[in-house]
C-alpha cells in the first residue's frame, strides 16, 4: 500500500516508482505478464487522474503497422464498449477541428464503403432540421465535396430545397386554412407561391448568392409575403407575368 500523500516518505516511494518505470520503459513485457496485469486490472474503476495520466503518455505516440494489426485482429467480432456512449459537446466539436480540412484517402473511402455494404441501421432515419443545416454547412461542400460537379445546382432550386422553405410554405397554407386562395380548392396538391413580392424579386433586391444569404434573409421567409394556391392556379400565375 502506497503511502499517505504528501509526506516526504510518499515522495521518496514516488520516485523510486518512477525510476523503476523508466528503466522498464523499452523493456518489453512477457505474454504472461501482459495476461497478468490484464487480469489484475480486471473490473477495476481508474480514477480521473489516472485516466488523465494514460491519456497524456499516449498522446502523438503513433503506433506501429503490426501494433495496429494485433488491435484490429484481438477487436475482430467484438461490440465496441463505446457503444451508445453519447459524446459531449465539447468533444464533437474537438473532433469536428480535428478534421476540418482533412480528406480521407481512395483506400480509406473504399474500405469504409465495403463495409457499410448490407448494413441497414440508418435505412429510413430521417435527419432533424439541425442536423441538415450543420451537415450542409460542413467542411465538405463545394469543391472540397467528393461528388462536385462544377456547381450545377441552380440556387433557387437548393433554396427551395431548405428546411426553411417548407417552414415558410406550411406556416402560409396554415393562415390560409389550406385553401387556394384564386379558386377556392380545398386540400389537395398546394403550393405556396411568393406574392406580392416574387421569389425572384427577393433574391434580386437582397443580393443572395449563396445558401447562407438565403438563409439569413427574414423577407424571403415571411408568411405575410406569401400565398396558398393550387398547382392549376400556380401555374396561371406565372404564365400570366409570362404574357
């Protein structure tokens, strides 16, 4: 049993402990010691402290190509015991530094894609609205995204894609009580359409060029500027500012 700290006697048993360490640093250690510790360590609660102190001496420690072999074989078939862990906020966003700008090699992205084959976990989750405006506004986009294409995309065509638009079009079909407000319908296939300011005016006079001007432009999300029509009536409308 060590003794209490902060006696001088602790001290002096500290330090042999950590001389003896060190002169066991580049020594490796037996198959049946490691099985020993291993054993002994077993259903043992490591304090913060020193969880801090492994945490530290592994940090930018890299380790070898057959090191990570003997973790991945021993690992193989084994549920990770961080399963269902929920991260902290703070660590996301650790990660989420950590990564920006980084890409991830052919190889990598083909082992990730081999093994995602035949999984059905996330078939038919569906993102929260949070969740779509943090992934859109990610590191990968744009040039940086795999899949680019040269922005073909047209602007008006990703706004109206937003979460915020179906916000705006159900929040006008809502006052409207879902009734096309030129002929009368009722339900069936509405559309909310920008009046008396058009959508094209809006984007023009606010100068959006990019998602985010969108986004942050309280006009173009006002109910008050909006109208319930039906696709019939919709299409009258426009062809009528056509003519």
């Amino acid at each position: 049993m060590p003794p209490q700290k902060g006696t001088e006697r602790y001290r002096l048993w500290k330090l042999h402990i950590d001389e003896a360490a060190a002169k066991r640093r580049n020594v490796p250690l037996s198959t049946e010691h490691c099985k020993k510790i291993s054993k002994s360590n077993k259903g043992r609660v490591k304090s913060e402290e020193e969880i801090q102190h492994i945490s530290e001496g592994l940090k930018n420690k890299p380790k070898s190509p057959e090191h990570r072999k003997h973790l991945s074989e021993a690992n193989m078939g084994k549920t990770s015991p961080r399963k269902g862990v929920k991260l902290s906020e703070k660590t996301k966003n650790k990660i989420r530094i950590a990564r920006i700008g980084t890409k991830s090699s052919d190889e990598t992205c083909k082992k990730i894609s081999e093994s995602l084959i035949g999984n059905t976990r996330t078939l038919g989750y569906i993102h929260t609205d949070e969740t779509k405006i943090k992934m859109r506004w990610s590191a990968h986009k744009g040039e940086d995204h795999h899949n680019y294409k040269g922005g073909i995309t047209e602007l008006d065509k990703t706004i109206r894609r937003l979460p915020e638009y179906n916000t705006w079009r159900y929040g006008v079909f809502d006052r409207d009580n879902y009734t096309c407000q030129d002929c009368g319908k009722h339900g069936g296939d509405l559309e909310g359409h920008h009046d008396p300011k058009t959508f094209a005016q809006i984007i023009k006079e606010n100068d959006i060029k990019t998602v985010e001007d969108a986004i942050n432009c309280k006009e173009l999300w006002d109910i008050n500027n909006g109208v319930t029509l039906c696709v019939d009536c919709h299409d009258k409308r426009h062809l009528k500012k056509e003519e």
